[in-house]
C-alpha cells in the first residue's frame, strides 16, 4: 500500500518560506499561500528552486482555505504579520494540526494563540538555515543549517513528527526540551545584528569590520543577554558578543532581512526584536537604552522612507 504524503501548508513564500517549502516538497504534498498574487503565479509556473538543483513542483493556495486540511502549518510571515495572517484560519482547523513559527522575535506563541485560540499545538523553533531571494521563488542557500524545535503548547510527540518531517526533506531538525534559551539566543543576534545592517544598509559582516558599529553590536547583545538572565533564561551560551560573531560569520556575505524590509518600504520587525529587548527590560528592571535608540531610529527611517 502507498503511504500518503504529509500535506504540509506554507504561509509565507519569502525566502525562508521558499527554501523549507522547496526541501519538504522532496516528500511532502506541499501548498503554498502568499498575499503576493502575481509571486504565486510566477511559483504556479514555475516551482520553487534553490541554488542550481532543478525546481520542485507544489501546490499554489489562493485563499487561506486551500490550507484548512493540512497536516501540519509552517509561519513564514513576518512577526507583524502573524495575526493577519492566521485569522482567516480561526475555527477553521483540526485542533491536532500544529503550527510551526520559527518566526524572528519573542512572543510569536502569543501571536499564534490570540488569533486561533489557547489550545492550538503550537511549534516553535529557530533555525540557522539562511537564504537569499534571487527572484519569484527562487533562492540562493549558502550554507547547511540546523533547526532546533520546542514545544509553545504541542505535546512532545508533535515537536518530534514535526523534526522527522524537516528530517526526511534534507534538513537537519532537532527537538530541545525547553525551547525559550534557543529563542532568547535567536534574539540576543538579531537584536545585534539586524537593525544595524538596515541603518547602514550593509552586509552583516560590516559590522565586525567597523570598530564604532561592532562596539554598538556588543552593547546591544549585552543588553539583551542581561534581560533574559533577569527572566531567569538559562542562555546557551556564555559570552552573548562570542555568540554574536559566530552568528555574524555564518551570514556575513548577507544583509539583514530588516534591511531589505526597509528597502522594499514594508513594516520592518523591530518591535518584534529590539522592542520585545526594550519590553522585557522594563519588565526585569533591566536598562536597554541601546536598543531604544535602535527602536527609535528605525521607526524614524520607516517614516522618512514613508515621506512622513
């Protein structure tokens, strides 16, 4: 007897959303949904690829309702975008079918919750997989990631078919028992990271060659690292600016994707990473005046860039 495929849904086909969407249509029944029309036409005839391995074949989805059976459903929206995105799904879901985020920022499970309710098994996860739009559904992958899985609410099993799933399509996939110190050190980076590549419109590699900007870097990450320790958030790591530049020379050739959003003129992530470091700092009593100014400064380019 044939085994049936896992129909897996992808909301979101940017760049991550293009390059898991690409490895799981290996051995997944793919669907892809996308508030881009015309990105999705382009995807419907062509597929999607990455690198120079030839295009696979997935299914284009032009309302959310196309994704209603799925097996499983990957968020590859921006933070800002999560709650828009998943509203259409409300009461519309098997309660068993999880949702997977390995969305930027802290509190993605909140996000996912408000929109389809408090009980829904919800995945959460970072990943070192990193990629590079080439054109409509077309990436460029440099190097072999890893993605770490955790529970935000799904049982344990859920987190491990969802690892198996990644696994089987060529990707490295693993389960932690407690997922928060792989999200808080996802944003120790990118609080680091990602709003300074967007304000100096520069690869991430920049920073560490730039004596003033990786000096910023550095107080950045601290600030971040002393929230989550405050939060008693038992870090991965030691030193939060050694983790940094680890970070950094994965994806050094690379701009940040904040600095893409703020050359595009789309709502950039900064509430949902420098802003969640400030947040968690007035809940800790922890000062973050570095990545206030990092706040402040993007939202002052998003409304210069808006002609405000």
């Amino acid at each position: 007897m044939a085994v049936t495929a896992a129909r897996v849904g992808i909301l979101g086909a940017g760049s991550m959303g293009t390059l898991f969407g690409f490895h799981l249509a290996g051995t997944c029944d793919v669907t892809v949904l996308d508030r881009n029309a015309s990105l999705l036409e382009e995807i419907a005839a062509r597929g999607l690829s990455v690198n120079d391995a030839p295009p696979r074949t997935v299914r284009i989805a032009r309302s959310p309702a196309e994704l209603f059976g799925s097996s499983v459903l990957f968020l590859f929206v921006k933070a800002v975008d999560t709650l828009r995105a998943l509203r259409p799904f409300a009461g519309q879901l098997n309660p068993s079918m999880p949702i997977v985020s390995l969305q930027n920022g802290i509190g993605n499970e909140d996000a996912i919750k408000t929109a389809l309710g408090g009980a829904v098994p919800v995945v959460l996860g970072i990943t070192t997989e990193s990629s590079l739009t080439v054109g409509a559904g077309r990436v460029r992958s440099s190097k072999e990631g890893n993605t770490i899985l955790g529970s935000g609410g799904a049982a344990p099993e859920t987190s491990r078919r969802v690892a198996t799933l990644l696994s089987e399509s060529g990707l490295q996939a693993s389960v932690v028992y407690d997922i928060r110190p792989h999200l808080w050190g996802k944003l120790v980076a990118n609080a680091s990271i990602n709003a300074l590549s967007a304000l100096l419109d520069c690869d991430v590699g920049k920073i560490l060659a730039i004596p003033d900007a990786s000096r910023l870097a550095r107080e950045l990450a601290g600030e971040a690292a002393a929230c989550a320790r405050a939060l008693r958030v038992n870090l991965t790591f030691a030193d939060p600016w050694v983790y940094v530049t680890e970070v950094i020379a994965v994806g050094a050739d690379y701009k940040s994707s904040m600095a893409f959003d703020l050359e595009s003129g789309n709502p950039t992530e900064i509430d949902h990473i420098n802003g969640a470091v400030v947040a968690a700092g007035r809940r800790a009593g922890v000062a973050t005046p570095y990545n206030e100014a990092m706040v402040r400064l993007i939202k002052a380019k998003e409304r210069l860039r808006a002609g405000a």
